[in-house]
C-alpha cells in the first residue's frame, strides 16, 4: 500500500514542478545558482581538509620531508611563487629561506620569487644571509650542504641562463619590470636590429623573440604558487606562464607549508597535454 502511494505520489510532484517553472521560470534560475553555490562549497570544503592535518606543520629539518616526497610522482624543475607580503620584513625573508630548502630537498632546481615593486630584489644579500643560515640549520645532517645562490635577472652577472652554473638551487628575484616592461623593450631592440640590418626582416619571428627574451630572463616555470586567497598574478611575466600550472587555496591568505606541499601533490598529478 505504500509503495503504491509512493508510485502515485512522484508522478504528481513531478507534475506540480513542471507546472510551478513553467509559470515561474526564474525558480529554475534559482535552484541551479543553488546547486552551483553548494558545489563550490563542497569543492572548498575538500581543498581545507589537508590543511587541517597540515595547518600547524612547519618541518624543522630535511629528514621530516621525506614522508611527503616519495608519493609525488613528478616534481617541477622550476617552481615560481608570488611574494606573500606588501612589506619586507626579515621574518617574511626568513619564510623565503625556508621554501627555498623545501624545494631544494623535494628536487627543485630553480625557484623564482615574484615581487611586483621590485623592493625583494633590494635585499638579496640579506636573502642569501637568511639561506645560509636557516640551510645549515635544516640540512645540517647532510655529508655536504647544497649550494644555493640568489640573482636576478637585472644582476649583470646573472647566471640564468649561464649553463656553467653549479648551484645546487637557483633563487631568481623577479619584478614587474621582467614582464611586459621587458617585452617591449625587446621588441623596440629587435626592431632597430632590423633597421640597422643587424639581423633580415625574414628572420624576425617568435622564436627570435623568445630568444632574446632568455637572454634576460628566467625559464618558464612549471608551477607556479600563490599563498594569497585569490588568484593575482599582478603583472607576473607574461611571456612564461602560458603552459603553467597555476596553484592557490581559496580563503588561505597566508604563507604555509601545507600550501607549498598541495601545490607539488597538484602537480605531481596534473597531465599536461600542451595544446594536443
């Protein structure tokens, strides 16, 4: 008898919600702005659980990292993250010192840190200062310790593209000025080359460009990481990040391990298909 009055009843629901849309079909609007809005809750709520683990987990030495490094099938030889801090303060370099241990430990070998001002680039001998230390400290059960130097691509003796560099862990200090500042100005160079006949005007391509680019800038990131709770690249070099992956928790608006290690376990898993 029930299952007849269930059998009746559905029919008659159905019925009275077709009727109540096609009379009102801004409810349908509303329902599926619903739903989304409960998709996206659900979404995040999965995203903060590895913070609940991880939140308070700051390693103090290589040897705690090694548990988070053997599930990552893969690890970004380039790994870029946007600066966390309008200010430079020396507990924010301290930070930068750390991650750039992280990565030398998880196999990074090169990590560009994007500040838009360009005041990081302002203390980069106080940065090496902090990565000594805080290397010897976290590393210290290490037969030898990693070599790892900071530059930037305004640096006249920068080694970025220097294929004779024998750092363990290149530290690049990125800016605004190294994105489309940098571009146009390229371009202006390749332009009066062309004038001048240094160079054909059928050999003017994007792989000149790309060329001269490189000359003065850094290797396109595999990864990149932001610590803030939105996505603001904020004038980041264009000209690498097309094949980037992006990585970034919504409403997390500080620096953390837990953030750094997700950003990895995303890449780790990602298939990037470039364009095929």
């Amino acid at each position: 008898m029930v299952s007849t009055e269930i059998f009746l009843f559905i029919p008659l629901l159905l019925i009275g919600l077709v009727i109540i849309f096609y009379r009102r079909p801004d409810l349908i609007y509303n329902l599926l702005l619903v739903i989304l809005h409960f998709m996206y809750s659900l979404y995040k709520l999965y995203l903060s659980i590895p913070l609940l683990f991880l939140r308070n987990r700051t390693p103090t030495c290589a040897s705690q990292l090694s548990g988070d490094i053997k599930y990552l099938d893969k690890i970004p030889k380039h790994l870029a993250v946007m600066f966390w801090s309008d200010d430079i303060q020396e507990e924010r370099l301290i930070e930068a010192a750390q991650l750039c241990c992280w990565a030398w430990c998880f196999g990074v070998k090169t990590v560009s840190i994007y500040e838009p001002e360009g005041h990081l680039k302002e203390y980069i001998q106080l940065l090496q200062y902090h990565i000594n230390t805080v290397s010897r400290e976290f590393i210290s059960l290490e037969k030898i310790l990693p070599t790892i130097q900071v530059t930037s691509p305004s640096s006249i003796s920068s080694p970025i593209e220097n294929e004779t560099n024998q750092s363990d862990l290149l530290v690049n200090l990125i800016s605004r000025s190294d994105g489309r500042a940098r571009i146009v100005e390229t371009t202006k160079s390749l332009t009066k080359d062309v004038i001048q006949e240094k160079i054909k005007y059928d050999d003017v391509n994007i792989q000149e460009l790309d060329r001269r680019l490189k000359i003065f800038q850094i290797p396109e990131p595999q990864l990149l990481i932001s610590f803030s709770s939105r996505i603001d690249l904020d004038g980041f070099p264009p000209w690498q990040i097309h094949l980037t992956e992006i990585f970034h928790v919504p409403d997390n608006p500080n620096f953390s391990y837990s953030i750094f290690l997700q950003g990895l376990r995303k890449y780790s898993k990602c298939n990037q298909r470039f364009g095929k």
